[in-house]
C-alpha cells in the first residue's frame, strides 16, 4: 500500500484504486489505514468516499434517506438502478421487496436443505471419482461455483430443461480475466434476461404451481392503498437479479472460507472434531471475508461526519468489508476464530431495508458445503499461495482455489 507524504492537512494521504490488484489482493490494510486516518475516505481522482467504521457502516445502512441506491451500488453510478431491487428506494422498494420475500419466504428457502446436501454430496463424490484422494483440482469451477447455480435454479424454480442453459449463462457472467469482461457479462445478461422473459409468458398462458406463477399472480396493496402487480420484464427483471445475487456471492464465500480454515489449522481441526460448529463458523467466515464489500449509495443532502462534509449527491461506499474487521466492533479482527461472539446484526448482509434477501438460503448452503467436506473427506487441503485473484469491486473472493480431498472417510 502506498502511503504519500502529499499532505491532507497533516495526516499522509493513500492512494486508494479499487480496480488495483493489490487491493484485490488484500484490501485489509486499505480499510484498516482508512478506519485510523480518514475515516470517511475521500478518493478524490473517481470523487467518491468511503466509510470503514464498523458503527458509521452500520447507521448508513440504516439510513436509506440521506444514502440512497437508486444511481446503482457499485462505484460507479448507474441508469436504470431502479430496475432492481437493489437499485430501488422508497417508496417502490417496499413494496417490490414484500412481494419477492412473500414468494420467497424462509420456509420455501429452508425445504431446499435436503435438495442443497444431496447436491453438494453428488459434486464432492463426483470429484473424488474423478481426481482420487491425491488428484489435485480446482474448488471453484469443480464445487463452488457449481453447487449455489443448482440451488438458485431450484429456487426459483427454472424447468429442468433450462438448466443447462441457465448454467452456461451465469458461468459466463462469472468468467474473468483472459477473454472475459463487460461484453461478456452483458451477453450473460441479456441471454438470462430472455430466458426468464419467455418462461414468464408461457407462465402467464399456462400457470403452474412455481415461483414464476406465483409471481405473476401476486397483487400487493402499499401503504398508500395502491395496488402493485409485476409485468413481465420486472418479473423476468426480479429472476436475473436474484440468480446473479444468490450466486456469485455463495461461490466466492465457499473458497473464502476453505482458505481462512486453511490459514488458521487450529479452527479446521476443531470443526473437523465437531461439525456441529460449522454453522458458527460460516459466520465467522463471512464476517472475516465477505464477498460483498463495498455498498454503493449517493447522499441525498450534505452529510457532516467525523469533521468531513459530503456534498448532496456523492457516490459513498459503505464498506462492510471494513466494517467486519473494525477492532471497535471486534476484538481482534484478523484473527479468524469461530468461537467468536460474532455480532448477530450480521452486517455482512448489508442492513437495513436492503438486506439481503438470500440470508438464509446462503448461510445454508456454506454450512452444508463444509458439513459434507468434513464429514466424507475429513483431511482436505487447500493451497491459498496458488489461488488466483482478478481485480473485481463488486464480489471480493479467488477465481481459483487448488484442492486435494485425501482419503475418504
Ligand atoms: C454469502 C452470500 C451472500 C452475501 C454475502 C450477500 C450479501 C448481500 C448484501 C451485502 C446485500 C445488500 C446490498 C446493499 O445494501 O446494497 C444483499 C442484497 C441482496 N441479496 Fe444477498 N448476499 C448473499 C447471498 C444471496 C442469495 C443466496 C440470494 C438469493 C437467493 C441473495 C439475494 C439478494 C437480493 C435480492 C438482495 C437485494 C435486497 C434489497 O435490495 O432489498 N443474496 N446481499
């Protein structure tokens, strides 16, 4: 990291690029210079800030007056944000998210344990098949990010004949470094948009007992008396939001995880002692290293914090990614240890109306991965020194993840 002597009243300055690789790398010591010198970090060449305490994070959040989503969440702003829910203010978002958490409940998102575990034993089983206990492969294409696309497209309730093409999309949204960028992702885009788009109308002619049906039938009554039903492009708009937000998250957070077990060999030996720890764990492995963090938003009016002033109308990065390791919240931050009182307002997840939708689903589908990893192949090693990163903002995780599974139990 580079620090300057170029001076900001008297404090050194930081040169901060969030599409650099080393903060891709590591952005811990970015986050940690920023919670202890600038606390709301201007980056004067892209004009947007940052706050990294964990209580400043936290209230912004909950915030959704002064800091509002609707340029968009990532650093740049955004046309069209509104289209999703996560681009969506109040007052439409209320609505639009009661209907989705009326579809997608926690019970639907808890009866697909059994679907979750019978899958993630089919991938690890398949592995093995193929590499043995000493064949070395890669977690991420092999396991991670394969398993959160069955979940989603189960969630949601996509035809089986589908699938596959379901599959290939997202894996091309997902697919960076060589050859791959944004005409890529908007190809996946557009190919998923379509996809979604027909099934709604076939849905429409021919109403079945799934989501989409569900969807389409939904009328909800706001505060104001106003009654909502969805079109077909926001219900097909709802559906590409949710199979991109359900699943690159989960994908990243899986290797993430294998490489803090890794890194900390007394915390893999407890879980693989007791994988009745497993759920507390994953919440220290989202607390330690969250696939999202930075939440974009823009003041609605001029905010004062800690002496700073941003203007109205200011992209502002909500860092939860520094939040999770601000020592004012927790003892000891770098340190991952799943024994942690680990805060239960789960920042991870954003706060606040726009916390994620998918909590439940995710937490679950973490835990259920390293139950299955512990229990069949109780010795499997990953090699964090040969992951692979590429410098991407929105989702922080590896691209690849070297993995040998051992013996089987
Ligand atoms: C480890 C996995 C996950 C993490 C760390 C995560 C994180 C987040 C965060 C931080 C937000 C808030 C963004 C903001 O405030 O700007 C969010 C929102 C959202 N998440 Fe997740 N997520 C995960 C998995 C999922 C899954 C599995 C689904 C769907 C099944 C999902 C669907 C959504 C949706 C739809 C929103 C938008 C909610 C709204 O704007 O009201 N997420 N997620």
């Amino acid at each position: 990291m580079a620090e300057q002597d170029v001076v900001e009243g008297s404090k050194p300055e930081m040169h901060f690029d969030p599409y650099s690789m080393e903060y891709a790398l590591d952005p811990y010591p970015f986050y940690e210079w920023m919670r202890e010198n600038a606390p709301v970090f201007h980056q004067k060449e892209m004009d947007f800030y940052i706050l990294s305490r964990y209580e400043d994070v936290w209230k912004a959040h909950r915030d959704a007056a002064i800091y509002s989503s609707a340029a968009g969440v990532t650093i740049e702003r955004q046309d069209n944000a509104g289209m999703i829910l996560l681009g969506k203010d109040a007052p439409d978002h209320g609505w639009a998210k009661a209907m989705m958490t009326k579809v997608f409940s926690r019970e639907r998102m808890e009866a697909l344990d059994p679907f979750i575990r019978q899958r993630a034993v089919d991938l690890l089983e398949g592995t093995y098949k193929k590499h043995g206990p000493d064949g070395e492969f890669d977690m991420v294409t092999e396991f991670s990010v394969e398993l959160p696309l069955y979940v989603i497209s189960e969630l949601l309730g996509i035809p089986e004949e589908l699938r596959a093409e379901v599959h290939h999309q997202a894996n091309k949204f997902l697919a960076r470094g060589d050859g791959a960028g944004e005409d890529l992702q908007m190809e996946a885009n557009m190919g998923l948009f379509g996809l979604f788009y027909d099934l709604v109308q076939k849905r429409r002619a021919d109403p079945k007992d799934d989501p989409i049906s569900l969807l389409i039938a939904l009328e909800l009554e706001d505060d104001q008396g106003v009654k909502h039903k969805l079109g077909d492009d926001e219900i097909a708009m709802r559906f590409l939001e949710m199979a991109i937000a359900g699943h690159e998250t989960v994908a990243k957070a899986i290797p993430s995880g294998a490489i803090a077990m890794e890194l900390f060999p007394a915390e893999k030996v407890k879980l693989r002692a007791d994988i009745s720890k497993v759920p507390q764990a994953v919440q220290e492995v989202l607390r330690f290293d969250p696939p999202s963090q930075l939440q974009g938003r823009c003041t609605t009016r001029e905010v004062t914090l800690h002496g700073v002033t941003i203007p109205a109308d200011k992209r502002v990065m909500l860092a939860t990614g520094s939040a999770t390791r601000d020592p004012r919240a927790f003892p000891n931050p770098d340190v991952f240890d799943i024994d942690r009182d680990n805060d239960t307002r789960t920042v991870f997840f954003g706060f606040g109306v726009h916390k994620c939708l998918g909590i439940h689903l995710a937490q679950r589908e973490i835990a259920i991965a390293f139950e299955e990893l512990y229990t069949r192949f109780p010795d499997w090693k990953v090699f964090p020194d040969r992951a692979t990163r590429v410098a991407v903002t929105n989702v922080r995780g590896v691209a690849g993840l070297p993995i040998v599974l051992g013996q089987h139990a």
